[in-house]
C-alpha cells in the first residue's frame, strides 16, 4: 500500500537510524487493496450474496484540500492523514518496534505525508459494496 510503503518505511528505517533494519524487513501491515473486479470475482465465487452496488471513490488524503473547509495551516500540512494513519496502525507499530520509538516514528511519517502533500494531491481509492444475502 502506497501510503505505508512511500511515506512510512523511507523515514524510519536503517538508513535513518531509528530502526534496525531487520526489524524493518520482518514488519507487515496486513492490509490489501483488492480492484472492484476481485471484489465482484470473490463475491460471485463465494456464492452467497448478490451485489446490489459497488462504487468506487476518490477521498483526498486530508480533509483540509475541501474548499470548503477553514481548518488550520497545521491540517492543511497532512496532520489529520498522520494522526488517521496512526490511530489505525500504532498498536501493530509499538508491538514490534516497542513504545521508546513511536512518538519519533509517527512525527516523521507525518513530515513524509506533508512533504508528499505539498507536491502533489493525493487520494485514497475506495471500494464500497452493498450486498443482499442469497436465498
């Protein structure tokens, strides 16, 4: 997944000091990002539900590239995808890597995300799919 593999790994690992770099290789975020057709592929192979919709969404990375939105220079930077990205992963980081680094980990991948952020515009790709059960 892009956002772990660009933004968290090239920040943290053997060559910046902060983590060995087989603690780094032997780290894993369990998450996959299936194509709508593997999704509708599986569900129609699994044969116990039927699609009743699926979509596909763009979400910016933070909520602060809504025009709408007055929100402080601070999320304009990618605070709020930092602190999303952490809330989600910081169990399985301070299981592996241990409490004494995760503060130093979580800053850095933010400054990766807001470097990234002031580059380019970024998106989250979403699948969403509504089911009914067969039978």
């Amino acid at each position: 997944m892009f956002i772990w593999t660009q933004h968290f790994t090239s920040g943290i690992g053997a060559p910046q000091g902060l983590i060995e770099e087989e603690k780094m290789d032997s780290f894993n975020i369990p998450q996959y990002t299936p194509s709508p057709k593997e999704v509708s592929n599986e569900v129609e192979k699994e044969g116990s539900f039927m699609i009743d919709c699926l979509e596909v969404s763009e979400v910016n990375w933070d909520a602060s590239t809504d025009d709408n939105l007055d929100l402080s220079a601070k999320d304009e930077q990618g605070y709020n995808m930092g602190k999303c990205m952490r809330a989600v992963a910081e169990p399985l980081v301070l299981s592996h890597f241990g409490e004494s680094i995760i503060e130093e980990v979580f800053e850095r991948y933010t400054n990766n995300i807001k470097i990234s952020m002031s580059k380019e515009k970024n998106k989250l790709i979403n699948v969403t799919v509504s089911m009914t059960r067969k039978g």
